[in-house]
C-alpha cells in the first residue's frame, strides 16, 4: 500500500488524526517512532530550518521538494506537504502536485493567499480571486484524476482577509470541484470552527498553532467539532528551539547540559544498528 492509500484509510476510519508538524528527516523519524499516523511538512518549520528566514514565500518550489524527499525517503508513513500557493498559476500548481506526488508525498495543500505567501497567523495576508482560488484547486485536482496519486488539501485564508462567509463559501467550492480535505485556516474562536464544520462536507483540518490565531483544543473536542485531522505545525520545533537554546546557556556557563538525550539513543534513531548489520552482511559476501 503507497502513502496516498495508506492516508485514504486513516480517513475512513473512525478516529480523528493527531498529525505533529516535521521540519527535515529526522524530526518526522521522531513522530513515527512515537506512534503517530502521519506528519505534516510546513513552510513555516522548513522555511526556519533549512534557510533561517521567515515563512513568507522566500523558500522555493525546489527547496520544498527537495526537504520533502529527505523527509518521505526516511519514513514509511502519510506525509502531508505544504504546496503553498503552487508556485504561480495553474499550470505551476499543476506541476507542484505531479513533483510532490513523485516525490513520495501523500497529500498536498494548495492555498488561495496571493503569491508571496506568509504564514497563516501572521500578519500582511492577501488573497486571491475566487476565480483565481478555484483555478487553482481545479488543476490539482484534474491532476490527481489524471492518474498521479495524492490527495488534495484545499486551504483558504480568506477569512483574515474577507471574513467567516467567504472562506466557508471558498471552502464549499473547494469540495465541490473535488478536494479531498478542506482547511479553513485560523478561525478566531469555536463558533466560527463550529460554522465551518457544520456547512462544509468531507474531511476538514484543525491547525493549532501555541499562541496563534485559534483556539488550541484537544483532539477529542476537535473530533467532536467536526474535524477529522488535528496537526501540530510548530510545536516540535518550538520544543527544539527551548532545548538547544537551554544546552546553549549550560556550555557558555562552562556546565554540562542536562537536557541532552543518549548519544546511543540518537544512534539508534538515525539507524546505526542496522547499519552495522547491513555492512557485516556485504562484508561477509566479499569474503566468500
């Protein structure tokens, strides 16, 4: 079973999907190890990562795919990628969707911001279109129904632009022109998730962001609101950036940090053991 399918069953089962926020490989071997369905590439985490710079359309088609594959290659479960905004028009999103498909992404999100793009809870947010937004999700999924295998998030800022109506309305078109899952990015409270939930059909995304636009909810609220996915962009970096900043202010005091993990534990995650295994095996023929 390939990704895409592997993410088609977790939708049809019964269970809403705790899905944490991975920014390169060995973020997303972490959230597999500890047992949860899939993960979720963000802009905002890769953009951080990879460049040091702020999500805000500065990382490029290319520098996403090719975080991606290191991320997909190193995991055997759904990886959801963010498509941004596709990259240009729809013959951009289009073939957005056919590299992330190749690249072995389960789903993609396209969005509707204008292009340069910018985090959803952040401020200086513009959208496209209706035409343009619908434009958009139509390629992706004309693609998908040509035969590439992934599935497609439809995601809509509108509502920090033009208010709750439009985005549920943009949400509802999405669906109906085929996406798999809606995303009605930051509602300002459970009323409006609520309204979203209740008029837009299909699987839907809660996003919660510490200290961002919505309200954090548990899953078990969430799954009650509505929604069938619940991702955690941040929180693994965030925790991340706590650590190393704490290891940091240990070693300019000249003390040894106590938040260090095992070094075997980090050669076990990495997979050192069945390196060493590997490579006795190809030793062991060479000699024969």
């Amino acid at each position: 079973m390939n990704s895409a399918d592997q993410l088609r069953e977790l939708l049809a089962g019964q269970d809403i999907l705790a899905v944490p926020g991975c920014y390169d490989a060995i973020s997303a071997k972490l959230i597999e190890r500890a047992g949860f369905p899939a993960t979720f590439m963000g802009g905002f985490g890769v953009s951080a990562s990879r460049i040091g710079m702020p999500d805000t359309g500065l990382i490029s088609y290319a520098e996403m795919l090719d975080q991606g594959r290191n991320i997909c290659n190193a995991v055997s479960f759904p990886v959801f990628g963010d498509g941004d905004t596709g990259y240009g028009n729809a013959m951009n999103v289009q073939r957005t969707v056919k590299g992330y498909a190749q690249t072995g992404f389960a789903c993609i999100m396209i969005e509707d911001q204008v292009s340069p793009k910018r985090c959803g809870h952040t401020r200086g947010k513009q959208t496209v279109s209706r035409e343009e937004a619908f434009a958009r999700i139509k390629a992706a999924v004309d693609v998908r129904d040509a035969g590439t295998d992934i599935l497609i998030m439809a995601r809509t800022d509108a509502n920090g632009t033009e208010g709750l109506n439009e985005a549920i309305f943009r949400a509802e078109k999405f669906a109906e022109i085929g996406a798999d899952i809606t995303f009605l990015e930051a509602p300002r409270n459970e009323e409006e998730m609520r309204a979203y939930c209740s008029r837009v059909p299909g699987p839907k995304m809660a996003n919660m962001v510490e200290q961002g636009v919505t309200p954090v909810l548990p899953p078990s609220e969430l799954r009650e609101i509505g929604y069938k996915i619940v991702a955690y962009p941040l929180t693994l970096i965030l925790a991340g950036i706590r650590a190393m900043e704490s290891a940091l202010s240990s070693l300019r005091r000249e003390e040894s940090p106590r938040t260090l993990a095992e070094f075997s534990h980090l050669r076990e995650i990495i997979g050192f053991p069945e390196y060493y295994e590997a490579e006795k095996k190809y030793a062991a023929d060479r000699a024969v």
